[in-house]
C-alpha cells in the first residue's frame, strides 16, 4: 500500500530528527518543536527565524509557522515540510 497509508506518517524534518504526526500535532510555539526535536529551550529564549531572506527575531512562546531555519544559542536547525506541497 506505501506510505501514504501508514498509521502514523511523517510530518516534518526539524534539525535530524523526523516528527510523526502524532507528535506534530502537539506542537504549538516554537519552543515545543525544538524539544519535540531533541533540543533543549526554555520558553522565554529568543530565537531567530529565517523565513524567504527574512529574519524574524521572537521568543520560544511564539506561535509555530514553517520557516527554513531557526537560530537560537548559536545552533541553526534547519526544518522542512514532510507533506503536501
């Protein structure tokens, strides 16, 4: 049958780390994707989000959208979207 079937399909690419969708749909700040991915953020960190040759500097609180990297602490994490187009 494929993937396009499977019980629990992957979502998003953030840094090395897969998130399925089970755990994609818990996510809500910026903050939560991080840690969903393995890196450790307070809430109240700044972070810097590159979204199309922009850089948006906020908190680990703010509301999550897709963006092509977040710097935070001197770490890049790249990320990308596993479904759809």
């Amino acid at each position: 049958m494929g993937n396009c079937f499977s019980v629990d399909p992957p979502m998003a690419r953030i840094g090395t780390s897969i998130l399925r969708a089970s755990r994609f749909m818990k996510i809500k700040t910026y903050g939560d994707a991080l840690r969903a991915a393995g890196y450790p953020i307070e809430d109240d960190a700044g972070v810097q989000v590159f979204r199309n040759e922009i850089v948006i500097i906020t908190t680990a609180n703010s509301r999550f959208e897709f963006a092509d990297a977040i710097r935070f602490k001197g770490n890049t994490v790249t990320m990308k979207k596993l479904y759809g187009k």
